[in-house]
C-alpha cells in the first residue's frame, strides 16, 4: 500500500474476507516461523526497548511509549484520587448538610470541618507522596536516571571553566 494524503481511496482491491483483520497467529509463509527482524508490529517492540524516554515527544492523550502509557495511568488514577479525597467531602456536605454538620464524638465539632479542614489537605499530601514512590518505581522499570543534569545554555551537564558567577555573570 502507497502512502496516500489525498484521503481518496486507493486503487488497491478489497480483500476477499472483506477486509476483516486476520488473526495475530495467522501466517502468510506457509507456517514456517518468521525470523526475529520481520515481526508484524514492523519492529516496534524493537525501537521500544531503546527510546530515549526523556528526549521523546510524546501527545499526552495518546502516549506511544510504554513508559508514558503507565506513568499516564498512574496521573489518571491521582488526579481521580484528589478529585474524590478534594471534593467529594465538600459535595457531601452540600448532598447531605444533616449528616455532615452532625458533631464527630469524640472530636466535638462538626464531620465537615474534620474532612475538609483536615482530609482534604492531608490526602493531598499523601497522594504527592505516593505519586512520587510509584514515579521512581517507573524510573527503574525503564531504566530512567535523573541524577545526571543538564545545563539548558549549554547542552552538556558541566559547568563552565571558572564555574559559575553569581553576581549577575562578571567574575571577579
């Protein structure tokens, strides 16, 4: 098949199964087993293995990289978390003012105060902690390293001969 912009049909004929996808353990050598470099995926797997996980652009709704597909899930599943943990005693409050303004027993003053002064906050906290324990779990699961930096003027992660002046860039 030609790569095709003008978004007309190719001239190519239909398949006869009317071009249903064919099953992954379909085989169009006879059966014979395919060797390593002629995967169907086109050696994605392949390129996947090597991608530089920090240089790559990735679209955030559709990442392409396994890394990005698993950190995306790990953001998701926070940002539900903190909507909940966030909001959720707040809209209680508003759904069912009785039962939240009622006294806690052994805090004497109202459910809402408690969760919103108190939960809210402290989930928030906890949640950045997690966040931050499942990212370095990523790191290592991929092979990350962020211990080397990188001087954005220069390209390279060392400094300048002389190091660096801290009084608006004139040494003395």
């Amino acid at each position: 098949m030609t790569h095709n912009n003008s978004h007309e049909p190719d001239e190519e004929p239909v398949a006869a199964d009317g071009g249903r996808p064919s099953p992954p353990s379909a085989e169009t050598d006879g059966g014979r087993p395919s060797p390593p470099s002629a995967k169907t995926d086109g050696g994605v797997a392949d390129r996947e293995a090597e991608v530089d996980y920090l240089e790559t652009e990735i679209n955030i709704l559709k990442p392409t990289t396994p890394f990005m597909r698993d950190h995306l899930k790990l953001v998701w599943a926070g940002f539900l978390a903190w909507t909940l943990l966030t909001w959720g005693p707040v809209t209680a409050t508003f759904l069912a003012p009785e039962l939240m303004t009622q006294e806690i027993p052994v805090l004497q003053f109202p459910a809402h105060y408690f969760t919103v002064a108190f939960l809210a906050p402290t989930s928030s906290l906890v949640l950045a902690f997690i966040y931050s324990r499942r990212r370095d779990k990523l790191d290592e699961k991929y092979g990350i390293d962020h211990s080397e930096t990188v001087d954005a003027g220069s390209g390279g992660g060392a400094e300048p001969e002389g190091g660096v002046a801290a009084d608006g860039g004139e040494d003395v």
